[in-house]
C-alpha cells in the first residue's frame, strides 16, 4: 500500500486520538449511532447521487489504486530495450514466447496486437481507448470519494441539528445541557473527521496517482508503437527517457 | 426506478428518523409550518429563477429519467445486427414494417429517414439536433435541482431567524426559550436534509443517468448511419462495441 | 410581466410573512435603519463595483426583460413566410411599405438593410453585432444583480455585528438582551431575504430570459439573411423551424 | 475621481455611521489595535503573497485608474478624423508638429512611430504589446485588491477568537463579558467592512474601468493603423465608430 | 531571501504577537498540543492526499524559490551581448571555454548544446521540456501549499470540537468553562493563523515567483536560440528587450 497514505492516515488519526485521551476519555467520542448516521447517511446520499454500480466499483478503484505498485519507469525502460532488440535481431515473432509470461495485462494486449501484425495506428487507438477508459474510472472514483467528503460534514451538521432539536425540547434539567450537547456534537467531529482525514485527502491521492499510472501506461503505449515500427532500441530508449523528470533521468544516462 | 435512488433514500432517511425515534419522538419534527416556508419558499424563489415551464417540466425531466429504464447495450447490438442482416439480404426497404412495432422513438424517427432514403448526412444532423435539445433538457433539470439545493439552506436560514426574532422579542418566561430555539431550528434541519439528501443527489445522479442515456443514443445514432451507408454487419458490430466500456466487451466477444 | 416571476415571488413572500404573522407581529420585523443599511449599503458597494452608468442602467434592463414579451417563435415563422413569398413574386423592394409598421427595431433595421440591397455578409456583421451588445447589456445586468446578492447578506451580517457590539457595551440590564439581539438579528433576516429571494433569483431569470431573446434574435437573423439571399419560402420555413424544440415544432409541421 | 466610487463610499460608509451614531457612540467602534491587526494583518499577509513591488505599485494603479478620465470615444474620433484629413492632404510628416503637443504617451508613441515610416505589422505589434502589458498591470491591482477582500475577513476572525480567548481566560467578573465580547467582535466588524465596502467593489471597479480603458486604447491603435495604411478618413471613422455600444453611435451618424 | 516575505510575516505575526501582549499573556497562546494536532494533522492529511516524495519535495521547491535569487533581466541582456558578439568575431566554438564557469545550469546546458552544433530546433524542445518540468515542480509545490492552507482550518475546528464536547461533558463546576472554552478555541486560532499568514500567502508567493523565473527562462531560451541561429547582435538585443516590461525597458535604451 502506499507509504505516505498510511503514515498521514497514523499521524492524523494518532494526533486526534491522543489529543482526546490526554484529556478525557476516549469512549466520550464512541458513539455507533452518530458514526451510522454520518457514514450510513453519507452513503445513502451517494447512492442516489452515482448509479449503484459506480458506487460499489469505487472501492474496486481504491483498492487497486492503493495497493498496485506502479512499476517503476526505469525498469519499463530496461524490459523495453530487451524486447526491441530481440525484435530487430531476430524478428517480432520472437516475442510471442515472450508475451505469455508477462503479467500486465495493458503491456500484454499491447505486444500481442504488434505480433499479430496491426498497424501501429491501430494498435494506438486501442491502446489509447484503454487509457481513456482507466482515466475515466479512476475520474469517477475520485468523484465520488469527493461527494462523501462534501456529503459527510453535512450529515454531521444534520445529526447535530437533531441532537440540538431534542436537547432544547426536553431541557427540564439544566446539568444535563452539557452533556446533550456534547452528544449532539459529536456527528459535527465525526462529519469533519471522515470528510478532512479520509475522504477529500483519499480523493486527491487518487488523482495524483491516476494521473502517475497514465504517464506509465503512455511510456509503454510509445514503446510497443516504437517495436510495431520497428525502430532503433537506441532512439526508442531515448524516447522513453523522455518521460522521466531530469531529476531521474540523469541517473539512466 | 433506479435502484441505487431508492436503497439511498431508504437508507440516509431510514438512519436520520431511527436517530430521532430512539432518542425523543418523531413528532418534535413534524412542522407543517417549516415544511410550508422551506419547501414553498425553494419553490418560490426557484419560480422567480427559471421561466414557469422549465420549472414545471422538471417533474417530468426527473420521472423519465429515474423510471425509464435505460436499454442494455447489448441488446441494442444484437437488435442492428438484426437490422444490418437484413436491410443487407432483403433491401433497405424489408426495414419499413420492423418500423411501426419499435417502441423507442429515437430509433423509429431514425430509421423511417433511412429507409425514406434520406442522405447518411442529414440524417446525421437530424438525430445530433434531437441529442442536442435532449442533454439541454436534463442540463436544465439538473440545474433546476441544484438551484433547489442551493435556496432550501438558505430557507431553512431564514426561518431559523425567524424563529430566533420572535423568541428574543418576546422572552419572558426562560423556560420557554429551549422549546423556542428548538422549534426555530427545525427549518434549518428540513433545508438541510432537502438539499443534502434529496435536492443535490438528485442532481448528481440526473447528471450521470443524461451522460448514460447519451452515449446510448449515440450509439444507436452511429447504428442507423452505417445501416444507412450499408455497411457490412461485421463492421458494425465492431463500431457498436467500441461503445462499451472494456469490462462489458469481453463478454460480447 | 412575467409570470413565474409574480407567483415566485408572491408564495415566497407569502410563506416568509405567513409565518411571521401566525407566529407573532409583522411589526417586530419592520426596521426602516435596518432596511436603509442592507439595501442602502448593497447599493453603495455596488456603486464601487460599477460605473454608475451600469448601475442605472440595471434598472432598464431588469424592467425591459421583465415585461417585454418575447415574441412567440411560430408567430415569427409565420411573418416571415409572409415576406419571403412577398418577396418572391413582388422582389424585394416591395417589402419597403411594409417596414414603416414594424415595431421590433431590430427586424425593422435588419429588413431596411436588406431593401436598401446591402451584401448579406454585411448585414449578418451589423445584426450580429447588435446580438452582441444585447448579450453583453444583459450579461452586465444579470453580475450587478449577482453582485447585489453576494452584497446583501455581508451587510446584513454587518448590521447584525453593529447590534451585537452596541448591545454587550450596554448590558446593563439582563431582561433587555433578547430584544436587542432580536434586532441585531433583522438586518441578517434583511440580507437573507433580500440576497436569496430577490437578487439571485432574478439574477438567474436574466441570464435565462437574455437566452431566450438571443434565440429569437438570431432567428430573425437567420430569416432576413435567407430573404436578403431570395430563398425558397419553404426552405426559410425549415431554416427557421429548427430553431424550435422537437416538441414544438411538431405542431408546426 | 470616480463619481459612482465616491457616492458609494459615502453611502454605504454614511449608512454604517448613521446607524451606529443613533443607536449607541461611535467611540465604541473606535480601536486602533483592531485597526492595525486587520489593516495591518490583511497588507502583511499580502506581503507575503506578492512581491513587494506590486505591492507598492498597487497605490499607483488605484490612483491612475480613479483619477485618470477615461478620454471620450467621440472625441478620439474626432482628432483621428482631423489627421486623417491632414494626413491625407499634406502626407503623413504634416503630422510631425502635432505629435509633440500630444500628451497621451500611447498616441504619442503611436503616431510617432508612423511617422517614422514603420510597417503597420510592426506597428500593431509594439502597440499590442502596451496593451498586453496595460491588461497584466491592472489584473495584478485588480487581484492584489481581491486578496485584501479575502485576508481583511480572516484577520477579522482572527482577531476575535484572540479577544475571545483572552476574556475566557479572566472570566472573573460577569460584568465583563460583555464589553470584552464587544471589543473582540469590533475587528470583525472592521474585517467585514473593509472587504465588502472597500476591497471587493474596488477590486470590481478596477476590472470594469480596465475594460473600457482597454477598449479605448483598442480604438487608438485601429485609428493609427488606419492612418499609417493611408486609409481614407470616411473609412476611418465608420471603423472607430463600430467600437461604439449602439446607443452612443446613434449620436455620432 | 525574499524581502517582502520577511517584511509580511514580521508585519503580521508582530501584529498578532502585540494584539496578544498588550491585552494578556502570550503564555495562555501557547499550547504544544494545539500546535500537533494542527500542524501534525494538516500534514498527515496532506501526506495521504500527495505522494510522500511530492510533500518532502515542497521543502526543497520553497527554500530553492525564496532563497534564490531571481536574476535580473538585464544582466541577462548584457550577458548574452557578450556571447553574441564573441560568437560573430569567433565562431561559435569560442564560447566553449565561458560555459565553464557559467552557474546556471540551464544556461549551460542550452549553450553547451549550441556549441555541440545541434539543430536550434532540438535545442528549443530539450529546454522547453526543461521549463514544463520546472512549471510543474512549481505547481505542485503551490497545489501542497494550499492544501496545507485548506486542512489547517479544518483541523483547527476539528481540535475545537474535541475540546467542547471534552468540556460540555465534565461540566461539573461552571467556573471552569470559560478556560477550557479558552483552550478549545486555541486550536481554531491556530488553523486560522497557519492559513491565512503563511500557507495561503506562500502558496500564492510560489505562484508568483514561479512565474518569473519562467518568464527569464525564457528569455534565456531566446538568447540561446538566437545564438544558435547566428543572429545578428542587436537583433538579439531587440528581441530579449521585447521581455521586459516598458518601464524597466526605457531605462535599457
């Protein structure tokens, strides 16, 4: 899983949970009904707001999105030179062998359409079609985590309207205001919590990653376009590099 | 109706009541008076944005799109595989008594042109014109229902004021003040919970279910332009299924 | 006037005062001070925002788009089928006693140029041109609007500070608090009502009513072009019948 | 200066006086910390988000744009059709003498380097680039404006929760709380009024007298192309009249 | 380091500082665990919304971006007048031995490319790529920035809410409310002040300083282009002159 998501994820909820024990108890903020309703409620919204299918899938993209490693460029760079000059000495065919080892499924799609024979622009369409399609999910996903971290601080202010209704309608004794509204807060600290520590910083992770595995998908969509036209593993292994920061690149050079 | 609208409304409105009934009664938040200013007043000054057809034609907008259920893509594939085999053995003619049973009028207005012989390219302005005037309807509902979002807040708001007004003008017996306040408060709840769990998903999803019913008309669109142009069945086949995502493809072939 | 316009805002209005009148008197919320730094500041700040010449100007616009009638698209149809066949059998020049009787400056100056045998090309440039400042009229009307609304509710808040501050220096006496804070509190209602039932909501019913005018506009323009060009009645008639929507025009036809 | 910014700020900053000075002393709206900490708080944070020198520069763009008098159309026309004739008659280095009485420093140099026999293209470029330079000048006052709008209200705030905290702190006399909680709102007061009467419409008014300033310098550079392609005068001023809104223009034919 | 930052923050702290001093301790302002949680929370949630080297990255954007100094323009023009001139009486391999000693490594890298011979073409798209990676470093850093600026507030009212509802539940003795009410707000202090006098403003400061140095990158690029062409010296000069703005550009001639 993603390193910096899991230490943010530890440091936030760590400094928010120590800030609460270090002066009271930490069961004063468990509370079952107020997370139901900020998450049940922040779901429910959702659900009318994107079709179930999306819904459901979202967790699919955050999975993948989390857990996938991206493969490192260089060593994209390094498989490619392999392939290309296998293609030029002894012939594309060489790479049917090859193809069924590979485990990424894009990069497989992609040498098999070279063997088979397509013209590159073919094969650029489909493989640009496959980009359009992961950006597309990966854009919903990243919709949709927005929507609950715009849907849950509301739920909280609702679940907190509601204590503050109850509270003022059946306020005989005045030493029980304190803690009603204490009750009463606690969806607006939950609604903040899920919508600032999880939702809207799961949602930009989400694009940033996106936007990093469409460069390695462009990278490999270039390199097979580059062995379907059968060009120099030199220039190709230029053309590649280029895709790296210079930060990075002066290591490969 | 569109399932995910349904589990979502049961489900945020189902956990905001449960939270209400466990903790007071119900009937502390039954206020025709609030509903009256919240909703009228939304009404009122939604009427005053938009002209009093878009206003009113929005019902219908909403009811088509939640009820009318979305053909599958498939079925519409197999449907112009139908079509193209036969306009291919039997003469784009044998099409005219297929015409009269079809249900949707999208494909029926489409195919009459075809058979009526009209040009590939007018028929292809006509039926963009008809996708043009139809995301401009569902972009008006939609808009019209995120307006809805926007004043049922600030209606609760004012009638929140209101209420505050009148309990500090006339504050005499300080035991009445919490019943008060709670009553005050109770518009902000219902502007609310109208613009977060109805109003703005309600937007949202008529956003994504236009974006649906788009692409499905499109396709059926490029169907009838290649029948027009007799196109090989085969062909069209493949034009079709590049319209499906890649998940949904796989199965088709 | 426009309709929706009237009943928006007379149900609106209604429910707000309804539910001060049941509630208590409409006395307690009558504030001329209060009604002068709301409207009067709005006023003032939006004078700083621009020119004056804008801001007068705002108030023909709003009167002109209110209460104009937008002419009915299939009574333009209907005209211009009258002058394209008039026309065609007498020529152009017999359109010129007709000119005298036209109300609308701008088909009056569109079919005067026409007569006056200027090049299309020439004629389409001055109409679009005019179309132009019409949008931008428009457009500046429907900001200073906008710009009144985001004002509104600041003073309001200012008005409501105003109060507190004055109120908490003078606490004397305790049984005078709710008062005072009741009207501390009416130039926020002010702001509210003013920004969220007036302002804004007209603002939107501009730029919708500014679309619709824009539409008939270059229907007119696209009708004088095809006279000034000797067309086919029937082919203006179909030239102008597409600028109505599918529902609509099947009446026509 | 500009009429409508002087009204307005007398009008709203008349309304805001009146209605504290009838309801309790100005002295209690008088602080000079609350002044500092948001004038001073609001051009720190500013500081920190421009260079300094458009910082600084900001005082000089104000002073042009409100004091300068944006020239009249009608007149430019008229001096362009007085050297248009001259140009016409005499030749263009009749018009060497006239130039050095000029004083606008964009028709000087204009006209200066037509005479100097420069190809219109070069000449539109080097007058292009002024106006380039003129928009980027008045966006940096016009945004740097904006920003004292966004930061005035935030160090209002922040100046609040400090005085709030200070007098929870030393809660001891009842008595107090109130004239302390009127202090602490006092710099939210002036945070409010300094973005929504001083900052914001001057940021707006900057934008809009950008505009015409633009427009007019806009019509400069078409009259000296003009003159430098030798146009004929008649053609010259129906192409300056065209940058005339239709109202104006019908005052000139 | 950057003057105006110094200046702003010196200015804005010091007023904060001072507003604190003159009315109460600045002891009752300092609390560690106010600080953590919102410092430590708004990092740890910008670590889960930014991958970890892109926000350890942002130290090293901000302290390369104030620190260093932005050269100035015409240095630069001078500079490339020597190179110019040397290139003309020389030849081009003359330069050689200068790009030693140069200290800018993107002035080397495009002269050592010239004096490589390659194409002024290549050499404008390798140092093209350079400026949009510069740009988009540069971008992210003001993107983090201002997410830091977003998660401060909202960590601020996080910490507050803890805080209340801590105090609403241990209500005991009413004598205690006001400081810990006191305590709870610090942490809303502290989002406030983080956002508003140092994020917010350096993430706009980034923006502005990111666009001067692209602006004498390109000037850079121009000059060594124009080199590479062999152009004539003056033209050169003309043509990195066009860079400046007029005001510093009438000093230069």
């Amino acid at each position: 899983m993603d390193l910096a998501t899991i230490i943010g994820i530890i440091l936030s909820f760590g400094l928010v949970i120590s800030s609460i024990v270090f002066n009271g108890s930490i069961l004063i903020f468990i509370s079952v009904p107020s997370l139901l309703i900020v998450v049940g409620g922040t779901i429910g919204a959702t659900l009318v707001n994107y079709p179930l299918r999306s819904v459901l899938g979202v967790m699919g993209v955050i999975k993948h999105t989390f857990m996938s490693k991206v493969e490192s460029p260089s060593q994209i760079i390094e498989q490619f030179m392999e392939y290309a000059n296998r293609a030029r000495r002894e012939g594309i065919l060489s790479l049917e062998p090859i193809i069924k080892d590979i485990e990424d499924l894009y990069l497989k799609k992609g040498l098999q359409l070279t063997v088979d024979g397509l013209e590159p622009q073919a094969i650029q369409e489909i493989l640009e079609k496959e980009i359009t399609y992961l950006e597309g999910r990966h854009e919903t996903g990243a919709e949709i985590l927005s929507t609950f971290g715009a849907y849950a601080p509301a739920m909280g202010m609702i679940g907190t309207v509601i204590g503050l209704i109850l509270m003022l309608q059946t306020m005989d004794d005045p030493s029980t205001i304190g803690p009603s509204m204490a009750v009463a807060l606690i969806t607006t600290f939950y609604g903040a919590v899920f919508a600032n520590l999880v939702f809207l910083p799961m949602a930009g992770k989400l694009k940033q990653r996106s936007k990093d595995e469409v460069v390695i998908k462009e990278m490999v969509m270039e390199g097979i376009l580059a062995i379907s036209k059968g060009e120099n593993p030199r220039i190709i292994e230029e053309k590649l590099t280029s895709f790296l920061p210079p930060k990075d690149r002066r290591k490969e050079t």
